[in-house]
C-alpha cells in the first residue's frame, strides 16, 4: 500500500467518532453496547480502504463488522466510504492488529477476516505475517471456541506458509480455493487489492481455517 501523506487525516477522523471508536481501549468489553444489539461481531484486520467490509456490512445487516487499520492515511478512505453509507452495522478501528488484546474481550470476536495481508516474503520477517503462529494465538484467544480466520491473498508463498502455520497450530481447514473466480464459492465480496490482481490476470487463493478446542 502507498501510503500518501495526508495531514488532515487525523482531524477527519476526530470529527466522526461514531464510526471511527475513539479511545479504542474503553470499548474492549462493551462492543454489543456499542452496536446496540447482540449480532455477532467480526473483524478485519489490515482493512485499507474499506471496500470489503462495506461491502459485507451492506451484505450481511445482522453481523456487526469492525475494520481495523493501522494507518490514518489509509483509513481515511474507508471513513469516507461508511459516511457515504451510513451502516449502522460497521465501525473502524485505527489502531495495529497486533495489540487487538488491547481493545476486545474474550469471546468478542466471532471471526477474522484476512484479506491481501502484507506478505513480507524476507524469511527473516515470517514474525510479521498476519498468519504467523503468533498472530493465530492472539485471534484465538478473542473468539469463543470454534472461531474461525478467513484469508484471501493473490500471493502463492503467502497462501503456502498460512496453510502450513493453520495445519501446525492445530486449526481445521474447512474450505480451500487455489482459484477462487473460477470456483463455486458464492457471495464473494471483492476487496481493492482482489479487484486489482484479478484484473491483471492473477489467481485469488481463499481459505477458512477453525481453531480446534484445545484437550
Ligand atoms: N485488505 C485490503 C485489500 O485487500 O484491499 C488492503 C490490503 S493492503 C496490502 C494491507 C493493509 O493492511 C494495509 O492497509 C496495511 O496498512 C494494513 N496492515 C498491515 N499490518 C497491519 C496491522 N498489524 N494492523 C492493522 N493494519 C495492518
């Protein structure tokens, strides 16, 4: 992602607090309150410019969507797409997915969506891909048993090594698609990184993996 600089991000993001949570850390353990409903509630993390959850939040009206994205530049977008709008079902969170501990109780979190994740292909940075073991254990221990992560990517190495970190970490892999356009799958909500790749010809890999309750 190019990040742009954009020095009026932070105002804009302060002026719409109803969609973007400020003081993010006083919501952990109150996200049905802040909802106003008890609809599961599920997260993207490293969401950019929001395409995929809108998308979903105007698909799925009885699921809560959280989108949290580390950069203001970036999330600035997705702010404009949700006041454009106006889902009473979406809110985002600028704030990095690795200290989602921070801002969500156990069992808040009803799945983890993963889509086009930075691949940082250097072996010496496997630590920092968003399936790597660790980052499994912290969504896990958001989800009640039986969470699920759902991962797309256009990246073969990327899909490789997340299918190998879910099988080593004990996860049950309920759903592969080495190419999921020309696949059965239905409902697919297309994120910008999906519509890009695909358009250039690319194949988009997509999996749904299950933490397994632990002996
Ligand atoms: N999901 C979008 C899509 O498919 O079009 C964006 C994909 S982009 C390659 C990855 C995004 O994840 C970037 O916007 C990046 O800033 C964000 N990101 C990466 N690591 C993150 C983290 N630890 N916490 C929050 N966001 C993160």
């Amino acid at each position: 992602m190019r990040l742009r600089n954009k020095p009026w991000a932070r105002e804009k993001i302060s002026a719409h607090p109803q969609y973007i949570i400020p003081n993010p850390e006083e919501a952990k353990g109150h996200w049905h309150e802040i909802f106003g409903n008890n609809n599961p509630v599920h997260i993207e993390v490293g969401t950019g410019k929001g395409q995929f959850v809108t998308g979903m939040a105007k698909q799925n009206p009885d699921i809560n969507y959280i989108g949290i994205e580390m950069y203001e530049s970036v999330i600035v977008t997705a702010l404009d797409r949700l006041i454009e709008a106006g889902l009473p079902n979406l809110k985002l969170l600028n704030v990095d997915g690795a200290e989602l501990l921070n801002y969500f109780e156990k069992g808040e979190v009803g799945r983890v969506y993963l889509n086009f994740s930075d691949p940082w292909p250097k072996s010496r940075h496997a630590k920092r891909r968003l399936t790597y073991k660790t980052f499994l254990s912290l969504y896990e221990s958001l989800m009640p048993e039986g969470g699920e992560v759902h991962f797309k990517t256009d990246n073969q190495g990327l899909f490789e090594f997340s299918l190998k970190s879910f099988s080593e970490y004990g996860m049950l892999l309920t759903f592969v698609s080495l190419d999921l356009h020309n696949s059965s799958f239905e409902g697919n909500v297309m994120t910008e990184y999906e519509e890009k790749f695909s358009a250039k010809g690319q194949r988009i890999y997509r999996s749904e993996a299950r933490f397994q309750p632990r002996p």
